[in-house]
C-alpha cells in the first residue's frame, strides 16, 4: 500500500518507540491532539503520558530537558509545532546540545532528535515557512536531515533516532500528505544512514544539487530543459551535515555546470556553501559559474502572489539552468 | 527499569475543573485594598455606556461569527483562530481605555484591532484605533490591509493607532509592551500598554523576562491572561501547576486580578484597576480572564478538538454566552425592556445557526463596510515581496 | 520632550539592604507546616558530621585562597569567579546529599565539583563526586581535567558522577536538571537534582520555562539561589522588584525557603527540607541563600568592584565569615575546645592575609595532591581540537 | 593623541546620547560599573539611569523592549555583554526586531543597535569567542558591521546609530586595548556610511577578502608572503551587510585569486558567502579556486594549544595563498 510521508514519519517513531523503551518524546500538543499535524497520532495512547510528554509552551525547555534526559540514559524525540519556533529554544541547541559532546570530550552523547514542519509555499507567511536550516549548519554538532520522499523519511528518521548525536530534521509539510509522492515503504527496520546523496535524475549537462520540496521544482525544470535537449542531473543531497560531497563532485566532473537550489534566505544559505565547496574541490571541473536558485533575502511573506515572487520557481530554475548551459 | 506512568500528569484524566473565576478566591496577590476604587468602575458608567459596551459584544460576535462563514465557503485563505465566546474579554477590556493607550492583540483577538478605542465614535476618523476596512482587508489578504498582507491574520497593527504588531511567537509581544511603557515613562507619559495572551503562552520564557523587567521598572504594563482552559490541544494543568494564572504575579509581587471573562463588567472593573494601578505609576500587573473557547484551536481543528475536548466541558462552557450573561444585566438595570431583550438572540448559537437577524442592523452594517472594501481592493503586487527588507 | 528620571530605580541609591535572611520573615511560600520535620535535619547530625561540615568549610576557603593565589601569581589562565565567603552554600547544600543525587554547579561553584559526596570519604575512589586531581587539572587548562580543558573553569562535570556540565549561559542548566530528574522519574527513581544559581541568573527566560516544567510534572529539583547580593555590576534591586528572591517560588506554587547564606547549619535544614520534598514526589522548590561576594564579579573585577560596591556594604556583608559563624556553634555544643576553636584562623581574612597555617594541614595536603597532579599533566595536544565534534 | 579601538567607541557612544536625545542605552551592567569592558563608562553618570538602563540578565527582554521603545519613538543601543549571548535574545533579533520594517510594509523602522564584544584568539572558550554573524546573515532585515581599526568603529557606530535599521555591531575584543593600532581619531562629526570596503594593502597577485581581527593576520601574511615576491590586496569589506562586491570583483580582476578569511566555523559562514558570490559574478576573473580560510567547524576550545588549532592564522593563510598562485 502506498503512504505519504506523514504516515512514513510516524511509521518511523511509533517503531523506534517500540524498539527504544528508553525513547521519550516531547513537544508541545503531541499527546492528546496527537501533534498539529498529526504525526505523532496514537504514541501517547500506547506508551502513556510518562514516555509522551504534552509540554507547556516553551521550547527553550522543550529542548533543555530533552538534553537532560539524554544525559540521564533517554534518547528523546522533540517536536516543534513549527520549525520556525526553534528560535525560541534556540541557545540550548547551538551551545548546549551541540556543544555537549564537544566540550566533555566524548563524555557524554546526545541522543536528541528535533524535528518539526518545515517550509513555505503553503501561504504559512513569516512564521510558518522557515527553512532555517543555516543556522544550524554554522553551529558545529548538529546533523541536519532533510528527505524528500516518504522512504527516505522514514529511513532517515530511523537512523536519526539510533545516532547518538543532535539531529534536526526538517520535514517539508506540504510534502506530508501529498498523495503524488505516497510509495510504498521498504519492508523490515529500514534504516538509512546519513551522508548519502541521491541521485534522483541523470543527466549530462548541468547538475541541479537540491532538497526538500526544491527537488521536485527541480525534476519539474529538468523535465522543461529535457525539451529543449538539455539533459540535467538532479542530487537530492537529504543530508546536509554530513554532506555527501562525493557524489556531487562526480557529478560535476561529468556536467561540469552546477545550479544549487534551497529555499532559505541566499546569504549564508546551505545553497552557498555546496557552491563554495565545489568552488574549491571541483574548481577544475566548472565550466560556468556555479549559480544559486533560492529565496531572496527577504522573510516569506503571506500573499500568494508575494511569497512565489521570493521563492525559487520551476522557472527561475530553468533559467538558471540555460544560463549555465549557454555559459 | 521501571516504568511508573501513572504518576504523570495525564492529558486524558481531566478530572473538573473550574471554568468561572471563583468570587473572592483569588489566591494571586491583588492590589492593597486601599489601593481599590471605593465604587466598581462600572458604577461611573451611564445607562449609554452600558449599553454600548452590549453593543461592541455584538460586534464582535459577528464578526467572527461572519469570518466562520466566510472560512467555510473558502474564501478567506489562512487560520481563523475565533474568538467566540471571548468577547467579553475583548471589550471589557478595551473600553475603558484612553484612546492614545497602547495594545497588542494577538491571535484570538482579532476584534480587537478595530476595537480598540471604538468609544470615540465608530466612523470617527481620529479615533485610536483600525478602521473596520483595513482589518478586512487584512482578512480577505488584500493590499488594502495596513501591513499590505506580508503577514497574515492577526499580525498587523499601526503605530499611529498605538495598536503593536505581534509576531507568531507567543509572549513575544510582552517585552516590546514593556519597552513601549519604558519610552513612554521616560517622555514623563501616562499611557498604559494592554498586552493579550493565552494561558498557554505564559509558560515562554519571554514572558518571565518582560514581566520580570516591567516590574523592576514600574512599567505601566497590564498582561491580560486570556485563560480559556486550552492551549490548543493541551489543558491548563499541563501548561501550568496552579489552578488560577493569576498567580504568575505573585512570583513578582505585583497584582494579579482574577476576572470572570464571561462577564464583561467584571472583565471592565477589573481591568480598569489594573490600568489604574499602571497609570499611576505603581507598575505592571496581571489580569487573568476565565474564559472558554467554543470550537477548535483554529478552524482546522473543529474536527480533532470535537474528540479532545470532553463534550461536557465545551458544553458548560459555551453555556456561559457573554452576551446572553450582559443581557440579564442590562435587564436587571432595567437599562433594556423584556421586549427590547429579544429583539437580537445571537447568544447561544453557534456560527452557523446565527443569521443577520440576529444582530443589531448597525453592527451588520459596519461589517458590510469592512468586507466591501477588501472584496474590492487588490492583491498586492507580486514585486512587493522584496520591497521594505530595509528601510531605505 | 521631559525628562522624568528621578523615578528610575537608581543603581547609584542602592539604600540600606538587608544581607541576612530574617528570621520568619520569609513571605515566600512555604512547605506546608505538616510537611515540617519535627526537628531539625541538624539535629540529626553527629558530633563527627558537624566537624566534618567544619572542615569542609575550610576546604571550600582554602580552594578558593590558593586559586587566588596562584591567579595573581600569574599561573592561571581564564576567570576566577571566587566563592569566598559564600562557601556555606555549597558545603551546606551538598552535605546531606545521597551519592547518586545529580548537581549542576555554576561559575561561582567550583569547590562543590570535588566536595559533592565528600562524606563517602575524601580518599574514596568510589565517591560520587570528582577528584581533586581532576578539578585541579582543569583549573590548571591541561588535559587531565575531565573535560580536557576544552571548556574553561566551572564548565566541567562527570556523568558517571552525577554531576551535570553547564555553558556559559546562565540559567541553562535548569532545563537540564529538570530533564534528568524527569528521566530518573520515568525510571521509577528518586534521585534529586540540586541546581546551583546566582540570584542576576533568575531573570533569564529559561529559568521560569524550567522550573514551571518541573512544578507541572512535580519533577525533583531543588534550584539553590545564591543571592551574594549583586550579579556582577548589578545591585538586586534591578534584577527583581522584591528583596527575597525566593518568592520566585510563589508564581509556580512550588515551596521558597529562604537561609542564612553564611550560616552552614541553616543552609543544610532548609536544603535537606527541600530535598525531603522533592525526593518524596511533592516536586521542584527553591532555597535562596543569602550571601555576600567577598571580592569582585571576577579576578579581573576586584578593582573596579571597589568603587561601584558601597565600601559599608562590603564590610559587612564580609563580616559576617561562615567560618566564624560554624566555630561559634560548635563552641556552644561543645564539640571543639576554646583552644581548639584558636587552632585554624581562617575567617575574617583575605585570601592574601591567609597562609597554610590557617587551615587544617589534611586540608593543604588534599589540595596539594590536585595541583601536584596539574602542574604535571600536560597541555591537550592541538589536534584534540577537531576531535569529538560528532560521536563516531 | 592616538586613541584605541574601545575608545573609539566610547567616544562614538557619547557623542550620539549628546546629538540624540531621544537614545537609550540598555545592558547588563552597563551603567553603574560601565560594561564589563568599560566601553559604556561614565554614560550613565552623564545621562542618567532612565537613558542608560542596567538591565536583568535577559537577553530577550532586552531585544524585545528596545523593539518596543524604538517603536515608541527611541533609539536604542542594546549591549550583549558578550556577542556570544545573543542566543539567548535570538528570537526576538531575527523574528521580531528584523522582520518589523517589512512585515509593516514600511509602517514601523528600527532603530535598534545591537553591539557586543567577539571573538577568539583570548583563550575565551566556546561562550566567550564567538563569531556568530552567519546566523544574522541568514536572517533578512538586519545589517551586520565588524570593524577593525577605532577609526572605522568609529565612524560605523555613529552610522549605525543613525539608520533606521537594525544593525548588529560585532567589536573584536582583543583589538579593545590594542595599541598596535591606536591612531588619531578624524575630526569632527566622523561617520562612514556602509556598504563599502577598505583595500588595507594593494596587491596584483592575489585578493585576501576579510574582516575583524583577521585583517590582521591577512595583512601579516601578505608580508610573509612579499618576502617570497607574492603581491597580496587585503581587503576590509567592514560590513557584511550591506557587502560592497563592487571592490572586491574589482580587485579580482586584477589579482584572479581569491582567500577569504574569517574566523567562524566554516560551514555556511559568511567565508563562503562572498566565495559564492564571487564564483557566480567573477567566475571569469577566477584563475585558481576561491579558498576559505576559517574556524574549523568546531566550537572554540579553550586551552590555547587546542584553540590555535582550530582557528585561522597567519600560516594558514600564507599556505592559501601560495596555493592560489601556485595553481
Ligand atoms: C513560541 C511558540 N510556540 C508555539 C507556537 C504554536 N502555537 C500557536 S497558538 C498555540 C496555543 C496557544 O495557547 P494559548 O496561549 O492558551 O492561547 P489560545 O490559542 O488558547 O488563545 C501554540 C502552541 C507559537 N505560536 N509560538
Ligand atoms: C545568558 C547570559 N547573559 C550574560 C552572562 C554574563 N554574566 C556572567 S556572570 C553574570 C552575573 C551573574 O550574576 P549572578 O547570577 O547573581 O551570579 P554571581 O556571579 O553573583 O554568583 C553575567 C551577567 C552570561 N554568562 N549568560
Ligand atoms: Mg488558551
Ligand atoms: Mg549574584
């Protein structure tokens, strides 16, 4: 039967919480309504109010007391309504959790996943459309996933909650329950580790490096540049810390052109920072300047017509596809 | 390894709790009683006043009661998160006011934003507050809004009004309340700021640090507490350990008012003291308003909030219909006649069952306006979006 | 535009403040009376034990005076943050501790790092707490400090050992306290979690989300507040608008006690009455211990503290020695000998007046054995910097 | 008489509470002890504690209430006793106070200074070096300054104190009381507008792009490196927000090599911003990959054996060098 990538999500901690009688989650509204989204249904009905935790408003909290229980032998799920309201509980995941297992030289480990809804397109405006992701990636310590397709997510999300080390997890929601996606999910403990890009597309002459939502954008522009006779390559990288440089550079070396595509603000974006590894590792290969498709540097702002007018498009994206195959 | 879930607190064993403010139970630290009013603010009220305060009720039943509508035909895009049932609150609140005081509404306050100082005439176009056009518009997501629809629903204010634009964050209103108030102090002003906040969001951290710096400066700060027994989907005893919200106060010594939010005198009397106590210097205090909300957080969890929600519950707490609650008052002053009293029965019914009958004409009207008006203005336009990142 | 500036708390009026707790006047909540022990836990103690607490608070002193020491010798690196004259807090609260309770001491804590479950014996390789050697070592930057000098002074701890690491930010340590404590709960445990905090620390937003978390889930937390009456350049009355700290307490109806800072024996009743209550399931309290810091925020702070501290102040609050104050109890139970009370004369001295004869000579051979082990353990080869990062 | 780089601040700090009489000045111990580095000394004894307001260890309130006094009318300066604790005010910084320009559609300007000491190389530890400036890069609607000699602090703070615009000022502590660099301070109402860089050495050979302290190291290097007959340009860019590219895409086509040099953790810093940048509007200039020296993506440790290690200096930066002109 095919699932959507909620159900693969949910899948993923209901047979983590299973497996890990040691696993708690925590966040606001996960219990009694089952999370705003619903991804957490039916965990709090199974294994109680002790290992399913409804916290108060307080994300700072939320994450303090889920480095506290790590510390103490959990390893903790913790849910943000929205990823945007990390920054509320944004110090203790860059200097606490991050940092933990840095500073006690190896000490102790963090066994913390957080993970929440992510993205714009939705109409969400300033505050419930972030990819945030940047921040996160200038923060030494934290593995950073982001799936596009239900297998991956509940791979991913698997190993995130076996990896004792901080991961966030960004869950595109206007991926959850898009039926166009739904699959059917790989049988047994399907795990997936991290580091591992994938090819979602092969082509020729360019290279579209991607995730989230985006890469669907960009098997869309694939498609378009298809007719025109232009063959692109479209990367899923998935994870974003650690990144799978290798297979980008492979691909680089075959196209020699690259377009990195993200929806998070362009300055100091992940979109940046594949462009300038492969600016110095595959210098030699570059036969145009390697281009950034991503949001401008603006917030997402909620009209419609607004918020498609700073995020990538399927356009923008072709065009700036032609413009490094014209180069 | 034992496992010992019993002695959690469990969401699903709600027990009862108590949904109106209990008289003379406030255990929170109150204003000395030789700081109170030797009369309730409401007694300086005229028979005009008292009946206007039952008209706003009105007003912002049908305005939500309208967006409800409007919402399930599909025409409004975003999260309606209503205020029905709160309304109390709301006008209580605001209508003692100066008009150059200072609030910051947030999600379930949507009335507030052309609510606020309506005392100084509906139509007057000096009054201190949003006109009932550019809230629709904001509404209907149009370029007519005052924030040209860049954030969405409640997030909109006007600086000139003294109305503050909130941010998605809970509580993250307060500390720019208390910034004002200190601006204000230091200009040797008297204007009060009135935050609103659920019960829910008093568990931020921000919220400890604006009080916390409010109190330290004597800020006329007032923080109603919007206590409506959920925070989305979780009750009031998961979010805080105390019955009475009010008691966040007593961790800064400073006055926290219980009102019952049902009841828009004692929601005017009890703010009015609270404002009173700020105006004058003494500082910032807590008013929490018990209260209930009818249907689901926002209109997207009418459906899920029907299974989480204890029908019992909903059904006493809708039952305490503010309007329906100022009605018996009005009659008892005899300020309304039996025959006066049925002219307009919006209480006790939900969206759907309301028509416009059920409301005063002027009150329809003066929505009319408000959506005629956005259903003629137009989308912004698409270049906008990267307009204003800095001021230039 | 007028200027109003006469009614701004004034930092430069800090007016007469009290630096001892008064007896019952603790307008904080309370443990309900039932909940009283009949005695006091003191009273409980031995001979022996309150001769051991005694010594420990010339271990805690001695610490302290050599660091200084060895700081204005040039032989340190980083900050001291000493905890002269505020060793009753930390002696007081860690004596009556099981083994297996967690601690999170902060900057101006670091003789509690080796002194938790100094009962177990100072030479026990079993005892729950870390060796001198290892505090040493990391005072000293090099790599035998558990940490491997890769986070400075007090930012160590042990895992193994109960005892919880914290970062710079202040406060952020109580969410992790909670967390532990809720896991140990979870478990079936009944471990308690004592929490170490400056009174400036309890205005941080993190403060009020953890401790109201604690107090919902009635979570085993006991947060110390070491009020030494200033948070750095500071003075309390800017930090929080009443003069006991422990009412913080009052806003999550959770018990406040309040101690005589410099007093080990009330520090250790009310501490162990919190802990009683947080060990029994009745949740997180909070002791606010009233203190006085002896020198500046810092080593780097001595001279400027000199001339933002009212000098009057200073005098008394060092005036009052936890030192002399336990000899004097111990004179009046008889447990030492008048000759016996002449023998160490530590108190009322400055680090620099101290020599080793002040102090016990078990005491001087204890510290001596951590910084042997320092001075001999080498720096952390450089490319330890990239290790650890992830778990691999 | 040559004055040091706090001085310079201080002196900018004085002379807009003197001009404006509608700013305030708030921070943790900013008035009656006069900041921990002594940067606000004697405002408060000057303007008096309703103008310079010694506030509660809060971070957020601190933001958030000069949000709120800004809107009332003021400007204000928030001091963040080190830079590292703005994680604990981040929400309020990047979702409040720079977001309320455009989400007002131009109703409401900020007049909010944020400064702070930063930065490594003092054996401050993982809290006390940060440089977190990507964070703020990622996070649209705030103008990022970091000068590095007291002139330009100088000048740019008094700028900063005038645009209606949040800017967040990073002061490199170490240059605080730095005499090397003491200079005579310009005359006068001295104020730099941003968004324009400063060539601190001409070169032909290669083009070292960077800021703060490590302007310092760049420029030693180039000595290092002209000793061997190599002509390295250093560029200031002083703000990163606004970046002046016109400068440095000038200098690239004359020099074709490109290091940037700073001292955040590599991964999505601003380093490889301007590399991205470069590599898409100078691809054609470029004869060698454009190189990152930077922090390695570590926290900063604290005994100086290990923090050396991870942060960027003079060799590393000579060995990038060489290795652009050598390609
Ligand atoms: C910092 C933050 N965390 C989470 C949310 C998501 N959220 C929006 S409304 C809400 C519940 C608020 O409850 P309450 O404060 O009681 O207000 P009510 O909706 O009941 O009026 C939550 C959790 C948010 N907006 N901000
Ligand atoms: C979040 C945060 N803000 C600011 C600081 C800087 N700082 C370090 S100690 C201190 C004063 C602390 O005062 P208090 O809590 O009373 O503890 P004490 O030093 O008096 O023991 C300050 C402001 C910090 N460490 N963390
Ligand atoms: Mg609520
Ligand atoms: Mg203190």
């Amino acid at each position: 039967m095919k699932k959507n990538f909620l159900t693969a999500i949910k899948e993923a901690l209901h047979e983590e919480m299973e497996h890990n009688g040691d696993m708690i989650c925590i966040g606001e509204d996960i219990g009694l309504l089952g999370g705003a989204f619903g991804v957490t249904e039916g965990l709090q009905e199974r294994y109680g109010t002790g290992r399913v935790i409804d916290a108060p408003i307080s994300e700072a909290a939320i994450v303090g007391s889920a480095v506290g229980m790590s510390l103490n032998g959990k390893t903790v799920m913790a849910e943000m309504q929205f990823i945007d309201f990390i920054s509320c509980g944004f110090d203790q995941i860059v200097n606490n959790l991050a940092t933990y297992h840095y500073r006690t030289a190896g000490d102790v480990d963090m066994g913390v996943v957080i993970r929440g809804p992510a993205g714009g397109y939705g109409g969400g405006a300033l505050y419930h459309s972030q990819m945030n992701e940047a921040w996160f990636a200038n923060s030494p310590g934290i593995k950073i996933v982001c799936p596009s397709t239900p297998s991956d997510a509940k791979g991913l999300m698997k190993y995130a909650l076996r990896d004792r080390n901080p991961v966030l997890f960004y869950e595109v929601k206007q991926l959850y329950r898009d039926n166009a996606i739904a699959e059917e999910l790989p049988e047994g403990d399907y795990v997936i580790e991290f580091g591992q890009a994938s090819i979602r597309r092969e082509g020729s002459d360019l290279t579209f490096v991607t995730y989230g939502q985006n890469v669907y954008h960009c098997l869309k522009a694939a498609d378009l540049l298809a007719e025109e006779g232009v063959k692109a390559e479209v990367i899923d990288i998935r994870t974003l810390v650690p990144l799978d440089e290798e297979t980008i550079l492979k691909s680089i070396a075959k196209t020699n052109r690259l377009v990195v595509v993200n929806e998070a603000p362009m300055t100091c974006g992940f979109a940046g920072e594949i462009v300038a590894r492969i600016a110095d590792k595959g210098f030699e290969y570059l036969d145009a300047p390697p281009l950034r498709v991503t949001r401008l540097d603006t917030p997402v702002p909620w009209a419609k017509t607004l918020e498609l007018h700073v995020l990538p498009s399927v356009e923008k994206i072709v065009a700036a596809g032609k413009r490094v195959v014209r180069f | 390894m034992r496992y010992n879930l019993g002695s959690f607190p469990n969401a699903r064993n709600l027990g009862e709790r108590n949904l109106t403010a209990k008289n003379g139970s406030a255990t929170a630290t109150r204003a000395k009683a030789s700081d109170e009013p030797d009369q309730l603010p409401r007694d300086l009220l005229t028979r005009e006043e008292y009946l206007e305060l039952f008209r706003q009720l009105y007003l912002a039943r049908y305005f939500d009661v309208r967006l409800i509508k409007e919402k399930k035909k599909g025409r409004l895009t975003g999260t309606l998160y209503s205020s029905h049932n709160q309304e109390a609150v709301l006008v209580g609140s605001l209508f003692g006011l100066r008009p150059n005081d200072w609030i910051s509404p947030i999600h379930r306050d949507m009335p507030a934003f052309f609510m606020k100082d309506l005392r100084s005439g509906w139509d007057n176009p000096d009054r201190m507050g949003m006109t009932i056009e550019e809230v629709c518009a904001q509404v209907w997501c149009k370029a007519g809004s005052p924030g040209r629809a860049r954030d969405n629903w409640s997030h909109i204010g006007k600086k000139a009004k003294h109305i503050i634009h909130s941010t998605s964050m809970l509580a993250g209103t307060i500390p720019v309340a208390a910034g004002v108030a200190y601006a204000d102090k230091l200009d040797g002003g008297d204007t009060v700021v009135v935050t609103y906040n659920g019960e829910g969001s008093t568990a931020q951290g921000v919220f400890h640090e604006a009080i916390n710096f409010a109190a330290v400066h004597k800020l006329a700060v007032v923080t109603i507490i919007e206590n409506n027994q959920w925070a989305y989907g979780t009750p009031t005893h998961l979010g805080y350990p105390l019955e009475d919200y009010a008691r966040r106060a007593d961790g800064y010594g400073i006055p926290g008012f219980i009102a019952d939010g049902q009841d828009v005198f004692d929601v005017y009397d009890k703010v009015m003291q609270a404002v009173a106590w700020g105006r004058s210097g003494k500082g910032p205090s807590i008013v929490e308003c018990k209260t209930f909300r009818a249907y689901g957080h926002g209109d997207h969890d009418d459906d899920r909030a029907a299974k989480y929600r204890p029908p019992h519950e909903v059904e006493e707490g809708r039952a305490r219909d503010p309007i329906a609650i100022a009605k018996k008052v009005l009659l008892e002053k005899g300020y309304i006649s039996e025959s006066e009293s049925t002219l307009y029965q919006a209480e006790g019914k939900s969206a759907g069952q309301t028509t416009d009958e059920d409301f005063p004409p002027e009150v329809v009207a003066y929505l009319k306006r408000g959506v005629d008006y956005a259903l003629k203005s137009p989308a912004p336009a698409a270049e906008e979006g990267e307009r204003w990142v800095f001021r230039v």
